[in-house]
C-alpha cells in the first residue's frame, strides 16, 4: 500500500478483512508489513518490511498487484503489465485508479468498503478473468515502445545541456519573474479590484433606484401637523 500508508496501522477490521481473503487464495502472498509480526498470518503470505517493488512486478509469475494507486506504483504497473486491485486512500490516487478501470487493467475498490467478501470477489474477478493481464500486457508494450530506453534518453539530455553550456534557451521563463508575479499576486490584486469596482458600481446603481423610487415616502415625520398644534 506504498511507502506513505502503513499496512500495520489499518483498522483492525480491515486487517482481519485482508487476512481472511488472503487465506482463501491458492497463490502465495508477499505483503510489505512494517513490524516483525502479523497475527493470525495465513501460511501462504510472506511479510516484508520494504520490498523491491518493480523487480517483483517483473516476475513472470507474477499475476496481481494489490495497490493505492500512486503515480509510481501506477507507471510500474503499466510499465510491468501486471493487472491491478486498486484500494486508493487519498490524493490522486482515486484517479489513477479510475484510469486503470478505464484501461481495462483492473478494479477499483473503495477502503471503506474493503470486506473479506468485497476483497475475495475483486482478487478472484483480476486473476481469473484473462481480459485484464491481457490488456495489461498491450498496454505495456504500447508504453514501452519508444525510440530511447529511459538510460538512454537520460544519458542524452545530459550530454545536451553539456553541449550546449547550460541550455539557456530551455531555462523556464518563471525563473526571471519577480516574486509577486510568480506567486501571481499582480493578477489576484487586478482581479480583486476589478471585482470590487463592479460591486461598488451595483451598489450605487441600487442605493441611487432605492433613493428615486422610495424617497419620498421613506420621510420620518418629525413634527407634529399644524392642525394637532392649533387643539393643544
């Protein structure tokens, strides 16, 4: 569940949930833990307290990446073609997921409700269901099809700037604002003011129909008539 969220410190009903589903499945396990025990661990899960992520996903027999859905773990995925169960917690990580249903990689799966049953039917519906390795794997080689290896692209952008002596011609223009123009203070005070010249215009306009429609008759009367002066 990433390096943010620790799987030691979920809910004690969500642990049991896991646990119980994991038990169920013929496949063994490997679950990044962070303590050096886990009560009540089935015979077919292997802890870890930090595991070598992307070499895992690159096993051949691997066939199911229970995740987050962080960027990271997202780009290994695709990168590796493993299909997914997706249990996002926060962040971007709803979305990463919803992009791999939409790919047809994987299913989505809210935390809260992450159930033994909830769990059993989403990690059965991944692996045995071939449609999602199988787009997992195009998709992969979609990803992987380019013209530089991620080394290579690396060396050669780094030789580029050497060539070129620092190429200043890619330097990002928001290097030479001025602090208030990077944080676009100029802008948010143009718009405020422009904003606060259009109420003050409505509110004019308004106070000045008010004035010309109930002038006349907003009058308090301060005296008494002359006809009440004339009786007392």
């Amino acid at each position: 569940m990433g390096s943010n969220l620790r799987s030691s410190e979920m809910p004690e009903e969500k642990k049991q949930a896991f646990l119980e589903a994991f038990s169920k499945l013929k496949q063994r396990v490997l679950w990044k833990w962070e303590t050096d025990s886990l009560p009540g661990q089935p015979s077919n899960v292997k802890l870890g307290k930090w595991l070598p992520q992307s070499d895992i996903l690159a096993h051949p027999n691997v066939r199911l990446f229970i995740t987050h859905g962080g960027l990271l773990s997202t780009q290994e995925t695709v990168d590796r073609g493993v299909p997914v169960v997706g249990i996002p917690v926060y962040g971007d990580q709803k979305l990463n997921m919803l992009r791999t249903v939409s790919a047809g990689i994987g299913v989505l799966l809210e935390f809260k409700n992450v159930t033994t049953d909830s769990l059993t039917w989403a990690v059965t519906e991944v692996i045995e269901n071939p449609r999602y390795r199988e787009n997992a794997q195009r998709l992969s080689r979609i990803y992987r099809d380019q013209p530089l290896t991620p080394l290579q692209q690396a060396v050669y952008w780094t030789e580029y700037v050497i060539r070129h002596k620092g190429a200043p011609h890619m330097r990002s223009a928001a290097l030479d604002l001025a602090w208030y123009q990077y944080f676009l203070l100029d802008v948010i005070a143009v718009l405020v003011l422009a904003a606060g010249s259009v109420l003050a215009v409505a509110f004019l306009m308004l106070r000045a129909l008010l004035r010309k429609t109930f002038g006349g008759k907003c009058c308090v009367q301060t005296s008494l008539p002359s006809s009440q002066k004339k009786r007392n």
